[in-house]
C-alpha cells in the first residue's frame, strides 16, 4: 500500500535543529515520545537530508455514561445497556532538513489524528500552506475556500462547491474578505499533486501513478518551496497582499510584549476575544475553568480577566494566555466539545514603529501601507464629519438603576431635548417578516436615521455599528413593512409629538422614496475630549469605509460620521 496523502508545515528561518520545533511535551504537560533518527542514504549531487520522526499511540475509550442517549435509555431499563469501547490510533511527525548551496530549510511532516501535538506551532511559517496553495492550484477547479472578514470582529465563512470551479463562482469579496485556506485540484504542471488544501500547512493526495519515495520527498518538498516563494498568487487572489505574515521572531516577540502589558494594565482598547472558529451559538456555550463555572453565551476579555483570582504580576509575560484555555461545552449534552488558549482567541490591534499590525487566530499580521492609506484617505475625502447640533456633546450616560454606562441613556437623553427627534432604540421594527430589529435609534424630520454606539474597551462594538447601518439601511430601501413598522411605531408611542411630521417622511412605496433625501448618521459615544476618527481600530476604520461605499453608493444615501463626547460614570 503506497502513501497517499502528506502534510507539510515550514519552519521560520531561525530553526537550526529538530529539538527547536519537535516537543518533549503536549498541551496536558505530558512526555512525548522522543526523536528517532532515520539513515537517508545520500544521492550524487543531491543536497544534504537529514530526518528523524517520534511515534506515539494515543487511545480513547467510551463508556455508557460518555453517551447522553445510552444514559437516558438506562434511566428507564429494567435491563440497561452495557457498552464500552477502547480504540487505539498511531500518529507520527517526521522532521525533514534539507540544506543546499543557497540554504537550509526545516520541515514537519504530519500522518494519523494528532500528529500536530509534537510541533512547536509557534516555530511554523503561518502563511505556507495557503502560499503553496494559490501558487499551485488550478484556479478553474478550486472546491472549497475559507475566509476570514476580519473587521474589529472576526466573521469566518466557508463556501464549498461540488464540483470544481472558477474562483469567480465562490463570489468571494476581495476588498472584504481574507483568504484562510484553499482547496481544489493543482496545475496540470504539477504532476504528483492530485488535490491540495492549503492554509499554516499544506496537505497534498497524490496521484496514484506518482508513488511517494525518500527520493521523490525530497524533490517534492523542494517543489513546494519553490512555490512558495512565487508571485503568482498575486494574480488571481490580489487581496492577500493587503495583509504581511509577521514571520519574524523578534518582531512578533515585540508586539506579544506590547500586548500583554496593555491587557495587564487594563489598556483593552483594539483589544477583544472571539471563537477562532465556526461555533453554533445556539448549542454552545463558554467557559473560562475547566471543571465549568459560569456559563457564558459569548466570550468577552473583560468577563475572561475577570475570571483571575490575582492581576498578572509585573514578572508575568503573555505565556500565561498561551496556556490558559477557554472552554466550549454542548448545551445538550453538557460535555466539553473543544479548548482553545486565550491567545488563540484574541483580535487586537497593535502600532509597532508607525506600522499597524493585527493578531488573529494567533497570527501577526502586518497592514500594508498602501491599503492603510487608502482606507485612511477614503475616510478623509468621502465620508463628512457630521455637525447637526442636536447631538448634544457633554451628556452623561451613567444609568444608575443598572449601575453602569449605557447609550440608551443618550438616546433618551437628546430625545427628550429635541422634539424635532423621534426615539427608535428598542423599537422591534419588522424586517424580512421579523419584529426583532431597531431600525435605528434615532429619527430626525430632517429625514437622518441615526445609529448610536459607545466606544467600549475590550468589545468590537463600533464594528458591529458599521454592520447593522448596512443592513438596515437596505431594509429601509427595501421592505415596506419595514416602513409601516416605523410608522406604527410613531402612531403608537407618539407622546403627544407631531405624528406627521415623522410619519410624512416614511412613504409607503418605493418609487417615492429618495434615498439621496436621507441621510444615515454613525455616532460614536466616548469619554475623551477632543476626539476624532483616530480613535477606532483601523479594521473598524475599514468597515466604516465599506459600509459608506454601500450606503452611499449603492444604495444612494447620505452617509455620515460623528464622533461625540460623553461623561461616563456616577455624576
């Protein structure tokens, strides 16, 4: 039986031996099995390979009380079910050195379920699967691809296609979206490739009339480095240039340093955690200790710092959220689904030496300057400040009842000051047959639909702003039950206002409304003075761009930002 499939990571440049990538240890700080060198017979002008692989056995065993349904059933049974299985599962890593007259690279080949425990994946070269992978695959029969629309939240998406297709059919949108991994067939140049996905490693089934030999790896890891270094990609997916793979030790070393001190000191600004991968809000929830604790529906840095018994000490580095875990659990079952580190879940946003870096699913990446100064110029030359001063400067949202600092005390607060505004926050306006949305928070007769959010350390709320402005400017635009909501709404709750004033201004059909009459207005809320656009995260900066574009582009409105000045806290 031949070998069919490989994955190979890459090494960072800085490697020089096995022992600085290959662990003695797992995750459960457990010993792993040690390297066990292979005798690689050299070839006449061939370069120099060296190799060695660890081998373990790993088992998992099940018994009825691991089984929700099988516990349910015996509750009942006067003749219970018996069950337990034990399985064993083999898993290797075979570390590969490969030095020529120009250079010396270090590779890890992985094979069986957990293989990966054995690698260091903070020594791996991030971006060489998915590198290798747009370089080498044919881009009229690509399968599946993943993206990641990193605005101050993290939204994953996967779109799959049964059959191979042209990169134009995943509709992937390349100013918005970031590649995560490739999937597909390989170029026709390619012939040992049958198909391949591609993201921190690159996984390859072979052709069948190409069998793998120690002498055909070498070749092939060599081809692999090749393409690697390639420009090819830059062709066919020209949005991945927008971001650099921070693959420099002291660089990441430095922006690691930089972030652990702001979350020590509490500096959570650019800051916030969110689940590394696809999860199922509705059958999950979340956990900051392994043996439970309280249960949360999201995860927060604020509630996970909370969860610390002490602050971090001055001695403390970020190695202590390298370690610690977040835990998600089933609902219906209550058992543990998965475990990620803190740091795997964090998305910040950190300036080292006048460049912008993002950290996400634990990777540095760097902004390209071109990109940055094109959002930041768009925002400059295209999206006005707005001015109306009927957003007041200068209110304290402290909402004492609740003993905390709230823009719906805002909302209230320029409502009951201005009777030319009518007060939409927590307003359930049907949209798409739904009566679960706030149109906006704010309706002026001066026809601004106002959207209102402060701008709160340690969350992605300003990006969540950007979002919803979207979405529900469209359904204003669009679904006349939307129109009649608000409508209902003003009838209802009119507290003796001028009903026609606001209801005049809400037509029932389409063909009437003219979006360039309405203007959609982003109020940002914070306690510093003086502030101005500099204040959000650039990747917020970046959705704002975006959702001007559709707003006012493609939709035809007026769009609009303010930055606004509050007082925070008990008066």
């Amino acid at each position: 039986m031949s070998l069919d499939k490989i994955t190979v990571y890459k090494l960072k440049d800085h490697i020089t031996a096995f022992e600085q990538y290959i662990k003695e240890l797992d995750g459960k700080r457990q010993r792993l099995p040690g390297l066990r060198e292979i005798a690689i017979v050299p070839t006449e002008d061939g370069p120099i390979v060296q190799a060695s692989f660890a081998f373990k056995e790993h088992e998992s065993e099940k018994k009825a009380v691991d089984v929700p349904w099988i516990q349910f059933i015996n509750e009942s049974a006067p003749d219970p079910i018996i069950f337990q299985s034990r399985n064993k599962f083999p898993c290797a890593v075979l570390a590969v050195k490969i030095q020529d007259e120009q250079s010396t690279n270090f590779y890890a080949l992985t094979f069986g379920l957990g293989a990966d425990t054995f690698i260091d994946m903070e020594q791996i070269v991030r971006d060489f699967g998915l590198r290798v992978a747009m370089n080498i695959c044919d881009t009229e029969k690509l399968k599946r691809i993943q993206t990641n629309i990193h605005e101050a939240v993290s939204t994953h998406s996967e779109k799959q296609i049964s059959t191979g297709s042209n990169l134009n059919v995943f509709q992937i949108d390349d100013e918005k979206e970031f590649l995560r991994s490739v999937s597909g067939l390989a170029r026709e140049e390619f012939t040992f490739i049958h198909s391949l996905t591609g993201k921190d490693s690159i996984s390859i089934k072979l052709n069948k009339n190409a069998p793998l030999n120690w002498n055909s790896l070498v070749q092939r890891l060599q081809t692999l480095e090749e393409s690697y270094n390639l420009e090819r990609y830059l062709e066919t997916f020209q949005g991945y240039s927008k971001f650099h793979f921070e693959n420099d030790p002291d660089t990441i070393s430095q922006l690691d340093e930089l972030l652990f001190e702001k979350i020590r000191t509490g500096d959570l600004e650019h800051i916030h955690l969110a689940p590394p991968e696809f999860v199922d809000y509705d059958s999950r929830y979340f956990t900051y200790e392994l043996d439970g604790g309280e249960r949360h529906d999201d995860i927060s840095i604020i509630d996970f710092l909370a969860t610390r018994k002490r602050a971090f000490s001055e001695r403390a580095s970020i190695s202590s959220l390298k370690q610690k875990k977040i835990y998600i659990w089933s609902t219906e079952t209550g058992q543990r689904i998965n475990a990620w580190t803190a740091y795997k879940c964090l998305v910040a946003e950190i300036t080292l030496n006048d460049e912008t870096y993002i950290l996400s699913i634990s990777q540095w990446k760097k902004i390209s300057t071109d990109f940055k100064n094109e959002v930041e110029s768009y925002i400059a030359h295209n999206i006005p400040h707005c001015d109306h001063p009927y957003l007041l400067e200068g209110v304290r949202i402290w909402d004492a009842a609740q003993g905390k600092n709230r823009e719906d005390v805002y909302n209230t607060t320029i409502y009951q000051a201005e009777p030319d505004i009518f007060l939409f926050d927590r307003a359930k306006i049907q949209i798409a047959g739904e009566r679960i949305y706030e149109v906006c928070d704010l309706l002026h007769i001066d026809k601004s639909l106002i959207h209102v959010k402060r701008l709160k350390a340690g969350t992605a709320s300003i990006s969540h702003l950007f979002l919803q402005g979207k979405f529900y400017s469209e359904a204003f635009v669009t679904d006349q039950k939307c129109r009649q909501g608000m409508k209902d709404h003003i009838i209802n709750n009119n507290n003796g206002r001028a009903i026609a004033a606001f209801t005049d201004i809400l037509p029932n059909e389409r063909e009437t409304l003219i979006t360039n009459d309405y203007k959609i207005i982003f109020c940002i809320l914070t306690e510093r003075n003086n502030a101005n656009i500099d204040i959000i995260p650039f990747m917020a900066k970046y959705e704002l761009m975006h959702s001007h574009k559709y707003i006012n582009q493609a939709l035809g409105f007026q769009c609009e930002y303010k930055i606004i000045s509050v007082l925070e806290g008990a008066p």
